[in-house]
C-alpha cells in the first residue's frame, strides 16, 4: 500500500509579504488624503461664501458713506449758491452803479447825494473792517484824442466840489477820489484825498492807451491805495493817513471833459479782489447808451484791448 503523501506548509516569502502590507498602507494614506482634500475644499467654499458676504456688506456701508458725503456736498453747495444771491439782492444798494452805459467825455454830467431827490444815486460809506475802511471804484476809458495844446487837466470825474482850478483844472476841494488826464505826457492822474488837507495821495498813470478801451479800478483799503489798468496791479501808493471820504456830488466830465467815451463807473463798498475786477474786464465796456445820456444812438466803432498789452 502505498503511503499517503505528506502536505507540505507553503511559507509565503518575506518580501511577497512586505509588498502587501505596503500596498495596503497606501491605499490607506490614499483615502485619508481624499478626506483631508474635500474637508479642506469645503471650509475654503463655506469661508469664501463668509468672505462674499462680508464683501458685500462692505460694499453697501461704502455705497451709504459716499451718498451721505454727496448730499452733504450738494447741501453746501445749495446752501453758498442761496447766500451769494441773497447777499447779491440784498447788497446792491451798496454797489451801484452811478453812470451804467456809455456816455462822451464831453457831456457833463452832476450825480447828486441828496437823498430826498428821486434821482440821486447815493454812495453808502465804507464801513471799517478788520483790515480798515475799503472801497472800490470801477469805470472804463475810451480817450480818442490827448488836448496837446493846454496845459491843465481833463476832468473824467470827481466826489468832491466844483471849484476846479483855473490854472491846472483840478478841483480844489475835493477829491475822493478824483480821475484827470494829464496834459502832455497822454498819462492819467488819480487823486485821493486824506483826513490830513495836505496829504492827499496822487497816482500817475503814464502812457494809457488812445483809441481803445481800458478798464481802472480804484481800490483803497485801510491806507493802501491800489490802481489797476485792465486787471493789472499797476501802481501802488501806501497812503500816511486815512483816505478820506465826504458826502458830495458826483461830477462828471466838468470843465469842457475830455476827448472820447466813458462806461460804466460803479461803485463797490468793499475792497474788490483780483478775480471780481478780472471778471469785470472779461466782460468787456457797456457800449449801450448812457439812460441818462442827451445822445439817443451809440455812433461808432470802439476797439477793446485786451489786458495782456497793459502791463507794467
């Protein structure tokens, strides 16, 4: 009989063994990655939806502020825009105009201060500021032709008296201020009186232009006398008294006048700055016709020059 046979124990190898445990542990660190990868794919979801949230709330407390910062600056706005008109309304009186259009240099004219007549244009004295009394006088030019053959001045106008001087044309009395063409040397003569009788301010505007229009204004604030010629500072003339100021007539071309056209003299009770007196000679010379005027048609052609050609 033959023996049965003996089963012999097959005994994996160690390194078949090793493979396997290695396999599996893979597979293990594999699953685990996953897991970590969508659990941390999901808190960046749930954070960035926190994050779009968060975006837009901010974004509506921005849209808030910047409406709140607008309609404050509209409210300013609307608010300076009232104050200027209402202050433009209500300060005209202070700011009249005494002669408004265009009238000749030879066409006299007496702008009374009497307040009980209907037809006077009265001046309103500066009140002292901070920085002292301040006042402005504006009016445009027109010469045609310089008086070569006399000697004494062309009166334009004065606040003053009518006792001129026989001998240079220049009132005597008073001048607050007073505005003359000077005889010979085709300049332009600003007197201004002082509380002192002698020590009146004289300004010397030497070679104005002939046959164009300029644009002057006379500004006085506490002692300083300014002169500007088309928007120009043109000259300067600090004063060693208090300017003076009365309650006289307004006298326009006295004395046979002058030899051209005259526009628009006003009178401002402040000092005006550089920007409102440019803004006057942007504007350009009211060439209609004087209201009051004996002339019922403006004749002729007049040029204005422009303030980059006078400029000291």
């Amino acid at each position: 009989m033959n023996p049965l046979p003996q089963i012999t124990e097959l005994k994996m190898p160690e390194q078949m063994k090793n493979v396997g445990e290695t396999l599996g542990n893979t597979i293990s660190d594999l699953k685990e990655n996953v897991n970590s990868s969508v659990s941390a794919f999901s808190e960046k979801a749930e954070a960035g939806v926190g994050a779009s949230s968060e975006f837009l709330q901010s974004n509506t407390i921005f849209a808030k502020f910047a409406f709140l910062l607008l309609a404050i600056i509209l409210f300013v706005f609307l608010s300076s825009l009232g104050i200027l008109l209402i202050t433009y309304f209500l300060s005209s009186p202070g700011n009249p105009y005494v002669i408004k259009g265009m009238i000749d240099g030879n066409e006299s004219k007496i702008i009374t201060q009497d307040p009980k007549n209907t037809n006077s244009i009265e001046i309103i004295r500066s009140n002292n500021r901070k920085t002292g009394l301040e006042f402005t006088w504006s009016f445009w030019l027109y010469v045609t032709d310089f008086n070569t053959s006399s000697t004494s001045y062309q009166h334009v106008f004065n606040k003053g008296d009518t006792n001129y001087g026989s001998l240079d044309g220049i009132a005597k009395v008073n001048n607050s201020p007073g505005v003359y063409i000077s005889p010979g040397n085709n300049g332009l003569r600003i007197i201004m009186d002082s509380v002192s009788p002698s020590d009146s301010a004289t300004v010397d505007i030497p070679n104005i232009p002939i046959r164009k229009w300029f644009h002057t204004a006379i500004r006085v604030q506490n002692t300083i006398l300014d002169v500007y010629i088309n928007g120009i500072i043109s000259k300067r003339y600090v004063m060693n008294n208090v300017p003076k100021q009365n309650y006289n007539d307004i006298n326009y071309a006295q004395n046979g006048g002058f030899i051209g056209k005259f526009s628009n003299l006003r009178y401002y009770s402040y000092a005006m700055n550089v920007f409102e007196i440019n803004g006057i000679v942007t504007y350009g010379p009211n060439t209609s016709t004087y209201i009051n005027s004996t002339a019922s048609t403006a004749k002729g052609n007049y040029s204005y020059i422009s303030n980059s050609w006078y400029n000291y």
